[in-house]
C-alpha cells in the first residue's frame, strides 16, 4: 500500500496542475490588492472651490483617492509630491480619464479657502476635499483612515496621527488597489494606476 501511495504521488507531480501553483495567488498589483468586487462607500462633501464634489459622478473614470492634512510636516507631503509626480507622467488622454481627489482629515482648519492657498503654493492641480467634522468623520472612518489627536503645542495645539491609505478605485467604483506606504514609488504606483485603467 505504502509502494501505491508512493508510486501515485510521483504520478501527480508529473501531471499539470496537479499541485496547486505557487504563482496562482500573486498578486498583478504592487500595491495591496483588493479581494474580490468591492464597492468603494459612495459620499459627498464640499470642494476647494466651495462645490459639492461626488464620488458617484466619477464613474467611468479611475479614482486616486488620498488622505492628507494642510499642516502636516512628515508623511502627508510625500503623498502629495508622489502624486504630483504621477500627474505629470500621464498623458494628456490618460490625465482625463482619471481622478485624483485628496481629502483633509483637518476640517477644522483645512476650510475651502486654505485649501485655496496651500494647493496654489505646492502648484497641486487636483481636487482636495473638506467639510465640517460630522461630514468629514465617518468617511474617514469607513475608509479605515481613523485619525489620532494629538497635543502638538507648535501646531495650532492639536495634530494628527493617521494611517496614510491611498486608493485606485476603477471606472466601475470598485476597490482594486491600496497603498499604505506614505512614500509612493511613482514608478510602481504608475504601474498599478495603468492597470486598473486598462481594465
């Protein structure tokens, strides 16, 4: 019995797709990738230039979906200028059928007019978002954003710490890409931003 076993096994081995492929559960992202078809939560809140921005009128384009503050010093600028990278290496055809929007999880200070001014100054060309707390908040939280207070005397007397998800969210309004890292390597999250776009 035990020569059977044996003698089958070595059998398996050679057939295909006997033994479960190695490579069958990498993923075709750089990013983290999204299980399955899952719907990005819909919402809408208040631009930078004071209009209602939805994220339900964005169907038929790909969504870049970022979460910043105007006063952050460390990881939200990175986010920022590796976004700004990526704009810039997209064709003009390309540009127009994504959506880069960031939204502030600061709608306490970040108010439409200083996003204004601080989207001028770093020469950003997308939308950013705000609103007041009870809008703002459970967005954050149901995209797992959940910012921390804390004492920051330097700053107006509060700052934030804050997981730094950004999404690629596709034509179609489903989740399929999240980075985690602040520092996105614009090469790798182009890459991903392409192949969600060619979906």
């Amino acid at each position: 019995m035990k020569h059977l076993t044996a003698l089958l096994l070595s059998i398996c081995l050679l057939l295909p797709g006997c033994l479960q492929d190695d490579t069958s559960d990498e993923s075709t992202y750089n990013g983290d990738e999204f299980e399955g078809e899952q719907r990005a939560p819909i919402f809408s809140v208040e631009s930078m230039d004071g209009e209602l921005w939805y994220m339900e009128e964005q169907r038929g384009k790909v969504v870049v979906l970022a979460f910043i503050y105007t006063r952050c010093e460390d990881t939200c600028p990175l986010i920022s200028a590796s976004i700004k990278n990526v704009t810039a290496q997209l064709s003009a055809d390309e540009n127009a059928n994504v959506s880069f929007v960031s939204m502030t999880i600061d709608p306490w200070y970040d108010s439409p007019s200083v996003l204004q001014n601080w989207t001028a100054n770093h020469s950003y060309d997308w939308v950013h978002l705000t609103g007041n707390p009870e809008t703002i908040n459970p967005i954050l939280d149901i995209y797992d954003v959940d910012p921390v207070h804390y004492e920051d005397h330097s700053h107006e007397g509060y700052g934030f710490n804050h997981p730094q998800p950004t999404f690629i969210i596709d034509a179609e309004g489903f989740l399929r890409v999240v980075w985690t890292d602040p520092e996105l390597p614009p090469d790798l999250f182009l890459e991903d931003l392409r192949a969600v776009m060619a979906l």
